[in-house]
C-alpha cells in the first residue's frame, strides 16, 4: 500500500505500507494493521513543523509530533538542499520518540538517481510546460541549465523546483518499488490531483495554505501524473481513487 494524505482514503489489507510524510493520521488504526509500516518523510515538511513563530502553522507541527510518535517499523527521510543544516535536528526529534526504529536516509542525488531509475527520467517535463507564460518558462529553463551544469561538476544538491519533481507520496511508491521490486502487487491510496493542501486527521479533513499562482504549474502534479503513466506499463499497480482512474486501473 501507498497511503497519501487525502481523507477517505480506501485502504485494502496487505502486508507493508509506506505512508507519505504523516499519512497515517487518516486511518491509524487501519495502517497499524500492516506488519511493515514505513513513514517517508520530506524534510522540507519536517524543517517546517520544527520552525518557531510564524514559519511554524500548527499543521506541519501535528504532521512532525505525529512521525515522531507513532509506531512506524521503518523511517525513510529525503534530504532538503534548503535546510541540510536542520537534518540533524530533525533527526534527534524523531529518534527520541522510537530509537529503535530503522532509519534511511536519502540525499538530494539518490533521490534523483532513485527517480531516474523508475521513472526515466529528471526534471519531468512534458507539454504542459509550454502553457506557463514565457517569462516563466525561460526562468525555469535557466534554472534547469545551472542545476545541470551543478551536476556534471559533481555539486549535486541543487535541485529542480517542486513543479518538476515526484511528490512525497509518489517517492513513497518509488521507495516501495526499490524495497519490493516488479514482482509484488502496489495498491495507492489517499494521492490524489486536486486540494492537495487538504489533510486528514482521524477522518476529519483539515484545510492548510492554498497559496496558488495563475498560470503556473502547481507542485508536483503534472510530474507526478507523468511518473504514474510511465509506471503504469511496468508494475502491477493500482488505485482505490476514484481521480486517478484515468491513469491506473482501479483496484479490485
């Protein structure tokens, strides 16, 4: 199973489960039923429930005090080029609660290795660029150039903006299929297209920033409907969303 954070997630039985970031919180009771239970984590998101005044909303904290606490068998944290500084922060949080929990640590670079090797390719990009207004998309193809050049030099913790990269949730995916290969069945859950700012606690939907730009690509969408297609011919996946049928086949 693949567990994002829409509420109402369906979630059927299986034997492991990898939740994006503090996906849990939708049906705890549900997810504590599988006997291999993995968070994976953004530290973006964490960085943020650990900030202190306005740079801290009450959401990212519940999602932080939540990984901290609940009982999860396995813990996977992707690195934020943005704040490296914070990880050892983040990381003592989490381990004070369960020390005995298994850690993994991805960089910036195996995160794009671990996508690279799935998906195909990285940035994903594909004709929805080309609606941006022109000023944006020649900002973002200079940014593509010096992340480039970043890389061939061997400074490989730039990255591409969120628009172009998997969301936590289809990393969470990308992560199961590393540990489990082609052989095993991947249901998701709870990933959707659209509100994606809209989390659940305990079946109760809960509302954060809606902050959007006209005319731009939102986070992590279009790249995610790009991995899902690509990955839809090679793995036995499916979905328990009724928003991603036209990208998977339904579950069942």
């Amino acid at each position: 199973m693949i567990l994002g954070s829409k509420p109402g997630p369906i979630i059927p039985r299986g034997e492991a489960i990898y939740c994006a970031n503090a996906a849990f919180l939708s049906a705890p009771d549900k997810v504590s039923g599988f006997a291999q239970r993995t968070i994976v984590a953004s530290s973006t998101v964490l960085a943020k429930g650990l900030a202190s005044g306005r740079e801290a909303p009450a959401i990212y904290r519940t999602k932080v005090d939540a990984i901290r606490d609940f009982r999860s068998t396995d813990l996977v944290l992707f690195e934020d080029p943005g704040r490296g500084d914070k990880l050892p922060i983040i990381r003592d949080y989490l381990s004070a609660g369960q020390p005995e929990r298994n850690e993994r640590l991805f960089s910036v670079e195996q995160r794009t290795a671990l996508t690279r090797k799935w998906v195909g390719s990285y940035p994903l990009v594909d004709a929805a660029f080309r609606t941006q207004p022109l000023a944006v998309q020649g900002r973002d193809a200079l940014e593509w150039c010096r992340w480039w050049i970043s890389w061939q030099l061997g400074s490989r913790r730039r990255d591409v903006r969120a628009k172009y990269r998997p969301s936590t949730g289809i990393l969470a995916l990308l992560v199961a299929l590393q540990d489990h290969g082609c052989s095993s069945e991947y249901v998701i859950a709870g990933i959707g297209l659209k509100d994606r700012q809209t989390y659940s606690i305990d079946g109760n939907g809960i509302v954060g920033s809606k902050h959007r730009h006209t005319n731009v690509l939102p986070m992590h969408t279009v790249a995610d409907c790009i991995a899902l297609e690509r990955l839809s011919g090679r793995v036995n996946l499916s979905t328990t969303e009724p928003e991603l049928y036209e990208l998977l086949r339904p579950f069942g």
